[in-house]
C-alpha cells in the first residue's frame, strides 16, 4: 500500500477560508496522507482507513482537508471529489 500525501498551505487555508469554510485548528499547515486513492467512473474517491472513526473527534475533518488539498493539486472542483472513512 502506498499512501498518498496531502497538505494545505496558510494561503490555501486563507483561498477556503474566504469561500466559507471553517477551520477549529486555526490555519496553520497541515499534512494528511491519503489511505486510498481511487477513480471510479472518472472521479477521484477518498478512502480512509480508521478502525476507531466513531471515537476520532477530527475524522471528518481530516477528510474534507484531503479533499481540499486534492482539489488544490489537481485543479478539480472538491465538489467533485468522493471521500469515505471506514
């Protein structure tokens, strides 16, 4: 398996910021890695592998950080990017 590394930069979280989204960590920059990439019928799905994602505070979070870092890498609209934890 290899991991797929994601981050946000303090001007990407200042590009979100400014289209309405929250950050409750401050804006500070962040790493992910990505368990799973996929492209399923053209689109890029987000899987991560959480054995405890009822109990993580911050997994949802986390998700939506790599499906922004995503969308900033790849030029895609992050409407467009599926993401799952599991």
């Amino acid at each position: 398996m290899t991991e797929v590394p994601s981050y946000l930069t303090p001007d990407e979280f200042a590009y979100f910021r400014s289209r309405g989204f929250t950050f409750p960590f401050g804006a500070h920059p962040t790493t992910r890695h990505i368990d799973f990439l996929q492209l399923r019928s053209g689109f890029p799905h987000i899987l991560d592998y959480k054995p405890e994602a009822r109990k993580e505070k911050h997994a949802t979070t986390q998700l939506t950080i790599c499906a922004l870092a995503l969308s900033r890498r790849s030029g895609r609209s992050a409407s467009l990017i599926a993401w799952s934890r599991g």
